[in-house]
C-alpha cells in the first residue's frame, strides 16, 4: 500500500509540473509582450524566467489554478512522506 502511495504521489508531482510547464511555456511563447485591448489581454503577468506577457483575466485564472494545483500536491507530498516516515519509526521501535 505504501508503494501505491508513493507511485501516486510522484504522479501527481509530475502532472501538476507538467500541467505547469506547458501553461508557462505556451503563455511566454504566444501572448502579447505590450497590452492589446481588442483581444483582452490586459493583465499583465510574469512567466517563464521572469518575462512579462500580458493575458487575458481566464489565462490568469488558469495559471493561478495550475500554480496552486502545484503547491498544493507538493504539500500533500511532504505530509504524506512525514507521515510515512513517523509510522515506518513507529513500527521500528515496536517490533523491538
């Protein structure tokens, strides 16, 4: 169980970065480096090493959601490990 934990954990480490990556990548490489009104893209944002496009207010919604889909699986990654680990020490000083 405690291998089926870990493997799903790693993939949602890896989907949530990827998800992350594309979001960035595309958002530096297609959006407007100046503000076009006609188009909505309006707010301006950092992406990728600091570049600064401008996007639309669903863009930002989207990379906003994928940031803190990101921060949030980190988190239940560190907790679930911390948690493993108390249990694998308890264990340990029970069988002894």
């Amino acid at each position: 169980m405690r291998k089926a934990g870990t493997i799903l954990v790693f993939v949602g480490l890896i989907a949530s970065f990827g998800w992350l990556n594309y979001l960035d990548t595309t958002f530096a490489s297609n959006l407007p480096r100046v503000a076009n009104e006609a188009t909505g893209h309006t707010v301006p944002i950092s992406v990728r090493h600091g570049t600064q496009v401008f996007a639309s207010t669903s863009d930002v919604r989207r990379l906003s959601l994928a940031r803190g889909l990101f921060y949030f699986v980190i988190t239940c990654a560190l907790v679930g490990f911390a948690i493993q680990e108390v249990a694998k020490r308890r264990r340990a000083v029970g069988s002894e």
